[in-house]
C-alpha cells in the first residue's frame, strides 16, 4: 500500500483463504478456512516496520499480524500460532529463549528447472568445486554479495553471530544471535528474504530448499532452546549447582512425544525428505544425546547458563514461526506433563523403532491427520487446513514424471 495510506492508519485487509494458499498458488477447499471466505486484517507489528535498504526506490516492509475482524488473532496465523505459545509459556513464568541456524545455497541463475543448479562464477572467474568448507578464504568469490548483505542486515537490525561455509558446493551457514522467539521468527523471516532480494541484485539465485543439490548435504534450520525464569532471567535448565534439573528432561521428554506428530511441520515439502534420507547430516529421529550430531535433539556443549536443547530437524525450507512454535509446544506439553525422556544415546546407534520419524511427506501428513496431539496445541482448523494445503501439494508432484524415472524405468519390460 502507499506510505500515506499506511500512515494514516488505513486498515489493510486479505482473505482468510491467502493463509492457506499453496506453493502453487492454489487454494484447498472453502471449507478449510471459512466458507464465506470473509476478510482478515493485516495488522504491522510496530517494530517490524523496516525501509528496505536494497531497494532503488523507497520502499518499507512491514511485518503484520493476522487478526480476525473481531479482533482476535487468526487461528491460521503460523505467528499468532507461535504468540499463542510463548503466552502459554509466560502463565508459568517462563520465557523461551532461542536462536536460528540457517543454511542456505548461493547459485548462478537457474533458467531451466529441468537442469541442476551450478555455483556461479567467483570474481576468480571460477565456478567453486565443492573444497572450501569451512575455509576462511572461501567466501572470496562471493565478496561483493556478502558485502551488501551484511549492510542491509546492519540496517535492518539483524544482528549476526557466526558465519561460515558449509559443507556443500557454494553452500553457507549463518547464525542468529539468541533472544525471544517471535523476534528470531521474524528476523529469521526477514533474512530469508535479504538474502533473496541481494542476490537478485548481483545476478545471483539464493535457494533455501532442504536439499538443492545430490550426493551433497542439504540445508538446515537448527533451533536452539532454552527457558528462562521470566522474574529472574535464570536458565531453569541447570540447577544451582549447575547440574541438569527435572524441567529441562521433561522439556526433552516432550520435544520427543511431539517429533513424530509433528514432522510435517518441521519438513513441510516434498523436498524436505531428500534431505532427511541422509541420516547423520540430518538425522531423522527422536533420540536424544549430549553433543552427538546423529541425534534428532542434541545437547550442545556449554556451561550450565547456557544449558539448551538444539532441535536438528527443521530444514531451511521450514515455516520459522511455525517451526518454532511446534517444538516450544511439544516441550512445554513434556513440561506439563511431565515426561520423562528415554536414556540419551552416545557413539554410534540404531534408530529404535518409536524413536524413527516420518521419511516421505506423504507419511508424515498421515501421521499428523491422526495426531490429536496436534489439534490440542494448535487447533482443528489450523491442522487441518495445513493438511488440505500440503496435500494439494503432494498430489501436484505426483502429477509430474521426474527425468530418473524417464531415464531408469523406460526400457524395463
């Protein structure tokens, strides 16, 4: 809308149904969202409200809420989803606190999807192999892109932790600095789309799919979690002596009564599971262990104020406010009731069967249609008409013949 618009204090307003439009652009069944298809209102988040420093022209970008026209936040608002929860949270004087870890892939323009996505040319005039992981020169090519994105992000009030080159061919990794989890859900939001817009600039495609590319890792949006005491700021994690306390195991407890359920929210495309089917890279499980990389939850090693849980299982193609909201929800459920976790596992292991998760999209939709778990912590009306979403989803893959089946399955008699 126009500044002056936005200024004056017009309402702006959108059809319940746009919450549940698909990837395609399609939409489920009226009945998912209200047959009427009445209105919401878009609502800007005061301190969400951003000039976008990219931009030739001026142009803002405002972060909203969507509220009913009665006033009350839209059940099939991912952000009212996860405000619903930190509130849930603050009842019991706690304060979630969490930080992102967001990997993504820098490639040249991709102008036919038929073909595989390429590195583009560094300044070196080089495309990169796939050697640089980790290295701190390996970004060079790169310099004048990361350069702006490290500006708008500056202008933008994102602050950065680390940085670095992942393990993939022209594939990076940036942490978000910890704090409350709607801010990080927006600032997560906001990033994505940086980066996006930057490279569109520089001639450059940012893909935030799980896993872009084969036989290299794919891409991850760890969620790091803690709790703390809302009077006191304390980790309610460690206790005074700095030892483990009975709130972060049942927090554990829950994290790994809801990942199963809670899959499809977690990995919400079919490409999500391309990346899930490499186990140790992204480990596809509900085990828990201290700072073992093969667990679905793992425990990083730090002191006892820092004392959290890291969710591995999240792709970078993962909803950020729902991702979030999904897995405080299941550890406050473990809190509530408390759950106790299973022995945490070390070295090498072996999935136990109810420690295994969903592989395919199709499976973990199944598995969240009989979830009455998740229509506790998030409603009917939200589960389901996620489900009718992502189903449209699915049965339009399925619609396609993809070149490995073209190019094996051909000449079988």
């Amino acid at each position: 809308m126009t500044a002056e618009g936005f200024l004056e204090g017009r309402r702006l307003q959108m059809a319940r149904g746009v919450l549940l439009q698909c990837i395609m652009g399609g939409y489920p069944a009226a009945r998912f969202y209200g047959s009427d298809d009445g209105d919401l209102a878009l609502v800007a988040e005061p301190s969400m409200i951003h000039p976008l420093p990219w931009s030739d022209e001026p142009r803002a970008l405002a972060i909203c809420d969507a509220d009913e026209l009665s006033g009350e936040s839209s059940n099939l608002s991912t952000r009212g989803q996860l405000k619903k929860v930190i509130a849930r949270y603050a009842a019991r004087g706690l304060a979630p606190v969490v930080a992102t870890e967001l990997e993504f892939f820098v490639f040249a323009p991709n102008t036919d999807p038929t073909q595989p996505f390429r590195p583009p040319v560094g300044l070196d005039g080089r495309r990169e192999d796939g050697q640089s992981a980790f290295s701190v020169s390996s970004n060079n090519g790169l310099r004048p892109f990361f350069s702006e994105v490290y500006k708008c992000m500056a202008a933008l009030g994102l602050p950065r932790d680390t940085f670095m080159h992942e393990m993939g061919v022209s594939q990076f990794e940036i942490n978000l600095l910890h704090g409350d989890p709607l801010l990080l859900a927006d600032q997560t939001f906001l990033f994505k789309h940086l980066l996006k817009e930057v490279a569109l600039k520089h001639g450059l495609s940012v893909v935030c799919m799980a896993k872009p590319l084969a036989h290299t890792p794919g891409s991850s949006m760890h969620i790091h979690q803690s709790l703390v005491e809302i009077a006191t700021g304390k980790n309610v994690f460690s206790d005074e002596s700095g030892q483990p306390t009975a709130m972060f195991r049942h927090f554990i407890g829950g994290q790994q009564a809801g990942m199963a359920d809670f899959t499809a929210l977690f990995a919400p495309n079919v490409n999500s599971y391309q990346r899930l089917c490499h186990p140790f890279a992204s480990p596809n499980n509900a085990c828990w262990s201290h700072d073992n990389r093969a667990a679905g939850l793992r425990i990083p090693a730090s002191s006892p104020v820092a004392r959290r849980v890291e969710n591995r299982l999240p792709g970078a193609d993962a909803n950020p406010y729902l991702a979030i909201a999904a897995s405080l929800a299941a550890g406050l459920h473990g809190i509530e009731h408390e759950l106790e976790p299973t022995e945490a596992i070390q070295g090498e292991f072996e999935v136990p069967d109810n420690l295994s998760l969903p592989c395919t999209l199709h499976a973990a939709l199944e598995r969240l249609k009989r979830s009455q778990l998740a229509r506790e912590l998030f409603g009917q009306e939200f589960i389901e008409g996620y489900i009718a979403s992502k189903t449209m989803e699915l049965t339009s893959f399925f619609d396609e013949i993809t070149p490995w089946e073209r190019r094996v399955l051909a000449a079988q008699a």
